[in-house]
C-alpha cells in the first residue's frame, strides 16, 4: 500500500500493532460505496458513469503499472468522496506479481472472469478488467448481468459470456460493455483500449483537485462503513457534488490506467472494529464499559456516545415503527426477518473509546440489494426516533 501514490486509490497513513492484532490507519473518505451510490439511485445517467468508470479504469491502470491487480473489484470495494472522486479499497486479496500467472480461483462470484472458473493458471489484468465489464453493467443498469441466485446457471453465462443487453443506453457503451465481457481473456480489450473507446471521449480531467485532509477534535463523532453514515444521528451528510474540471498530474511510470466492483465468496474475517457487549451477567456499570470481542464482520453501522441501552430502546422504537418481525437475543442484540431475508443489529463498543457505542448490522441470509434496501430506511427512521 505504500507504494500506490493515486488520487484514484485510498492512501495508507500508517500501522499500529499490539500484542494481538494490526491496525491500519487510512484515508477517511465519505461519501459511502459505490453499491450503494447505485441502489439510491437506481441506476448512473451516461455522463456521469463515464466520469466515475473512467477514474476506476485509471486507478486498475495505475495498479497494474505497479505490477500488482487487485482480484477481487467490485462496488463494494470502489468508495466515492463527497466530489465524486471514487477510489479503490481493500487489497486483501492483491497479488504483487501481475506479470505472473495465478492459479487460485480469487474474488468475488459475480465479478470472477471465466479463466478463473478453468482452475487453469491465468493472467490478473484480464480478469481485473473483465471485473470492470461487471461494473460498467451494474453502474449503467442497476442490475448486474448474471442470475446470481442460481450458481450454477451463473457459472455458464459467466463462461460463455451471456447477458440481457441494456436498454436505453447508448450503441457506444453497449459496445464497450460486449468488449469487455469476451469470455476469451486474449480477446478483451484491455485497459489502454477502454480508455481510447469512443464512449470515454472528451471525457477530461476526471479527477479534482486534493483538498487539504485535518482532524478536528468535535463532540460528534462520525463514521461510515458499508456505506452507511451519521454524525451522532444528525442528518448533515453532504450531496455528492459535480466533478471539479481541473486535472490532476499523472503519476511517473502511468500512461495508461483502469477499474472493478461486488460481492465475495470466502476471505479471511478481518479484526472487528466493536467490542460485543455480553449482557447476560453484568450490571449497568458493566455493560457501559463493554466486554468480549465481536467475532462479526461489520457490514454497515452507525454511532453514538449515549448509554447503550438508551440506544437499545431507541433502536427497538424504530423497528417496531417499520413494522419490523424481530426477536431480542439479549437486551443488546435484535434478530431482524423480512420473509427471506434475516439480519442482525447488535449494539457494541467502538474498539478503542470507552463510551462510544454503535449498531452494527450484519445479514445472516438473503440478497445483498434486499439487505441494502432493508437496512437502510431502518437507519433513517432509528435517527428520526
């Protein structure tokens, strides 16, 4: 991460480590994932997506300059500024060698290229850019090209290249799309040509200027993960405003550059950023101080310094508000089902702080766009209450 100097790729500031576990400290950008810039908006009017695809498709350029690919792109991991500006996150599953073969079947279902599926060795740039084609889809559409609730039919249009062609977009981006969803890797165009493409051009200075990053020490505290955000509930999130039309200097050794998006099949968990709040034995002073480590992945959040079980309550008043099926595992953890779809909203310690509480939510079972579309609203109506 060192190495990857972009406006294009979230910076790495710096690590901690203690006896257990590393931390890295990075970039705080804003303005949530590009998923769910997608899922809020239905779908990206051309203009704009030609701005947001060509600043991914820079950023993949500028990696694969460096002679690393990323592996598992998708929208999740592509998360946008208050400008609009979209950068790449999550190199957990980066090869440093991308002028080496691979041989692992890596990334995420949707996004995988069909030379992955083979378990032959392949080359990481196509497959990178095939993850871009997966993108450009969901970002012009709304959908993604696959039925990803059946595998195995999945798998086959994956393999052969088969999708639903797109309505109402222009013959240049469909064009585009087809080129990179060539199931043949030594047929794709690659990411100079998507770059050169017709539909990419007049399309200049995609990036706007850096603005100087501070801290400023403030009663509110605000966080975005999964991209969902609030600052102590308030609803102060800046609109994603227009793109600056300066340029930004190309790094040394990047004539050409390029991008990725969704969802995975098994990585390693990562360290949690909560601690769970086990309230089955402890007294109020107890469950304000916070007890054993959460082994959850947090996929989307929100904060607030007062007392647990305030927010608790809080949290309770607003799914019974959205006419929610709940059941309360324990005064600190809900089981929330919508038909198919179950999750989980627990209240926990933020790693770190003493009396910094947030609800983590995590879906159990169910689609990833019904998950969003759950969980948000639920967001909105816990602030209102």
């Amino acid at each position: 991460m060192k190495r990857l100097d972009y406006p294009g790729i979230v910076k790495f500031i710096d690590y901690l480590e203690d006896e257990g576990s590393y931390y890295l400290v990075m970039e705080y950008i804003s303005g949530g994932e590009l998923f769910d810039y997608i899922i809020s908006h239905t779908r990206v009017e051309e203009s704009l997506a030609k701005r947001i695809f060509k600043q991914i498709a820079y950023s993949v350029g500028y990696i694969h300059s460096k002679n690393i690919v990323h592996r598992d792109l998708k929208p999740e991991n592509l998360l946008m500024t208050d400008s609009t500006t979209v950068k790449i996150i999550d190199f957990g599953l980066c090869s440093i060698e991308a002028d080496k073969p691979l041989t692992n079947k890596c990334g995420s279902p949707i996004y995988i290229s069909p030379e992955a599926l083979t378990g032959e060795p392949y080359m990481g740039p196509p497959a990178d850019v095939w993850a871009l084609g997966v993108i450009l889809y969901a970002i012009v559409d709304g959908s993604v090209p696959w039925n990803y609730k059946d595998p195995e039919e999945m798998q086959k249009q994956i393999s052969t290249g088969s999708f639903l062609p797109i309505d109402n977009i222009s013959d240049e981006c469909r064009e585009l799309i087809v080129a990179i969803l060539n199931p043949d890797p030594s047929k794709r165009i690659d990411i100079t040509g998507i770059l050169a493409h017709p539909w990419l051009f007049g399309i200049r200075n995609v990036f706007p200027h850096s603005k100087p990053c501070f801290v400023q020490r403030s009663e509110n505290l605000s966080l975005s993960v999964g991209g969902f955000s609030s600052s102590n509930f308030n609803e102060n999130q800046q609109p994603l405003g227009s793109l600056y039309t300066e340029s930004v200097p190309s790094p040394k050794n990047d004539p050409s550059q390029k991008v990725t998006l969704q969802n995975s099949p098994e990585k390693q968990k990562i360290q949690p950023r909560s601690i769970s709040l086990n309230v089955e034995n402890m007294n109020d002073d107890e469950i304000r101080q916070g007890a054993q480590k959460s082994s959850n992945v947090l996929l989307s959040q929100t904060i607030s310094h007062r007392d647990p079980m305030f927010v608790a309550k809080k949290l309770e008043n607003a799914i019974i508000s959205a006419n929610i099926a709940f059941e309360k595992e324990n005064p600190l953890l809900y089981t929330l089902t919508d038909n198919d779809l179950q999750a989980q909203a627990e209240i926990c310690r933020l790693q770190g702080f003493r009396n910094i509480f947030i609800i983590s939510f995590k879906k159990i079972k169910g689609d990833d766009f019904k998950y969003t579309n759950f969980v948000s609203p639920l967001l909105d109506a816990f602030k209102k209450h």
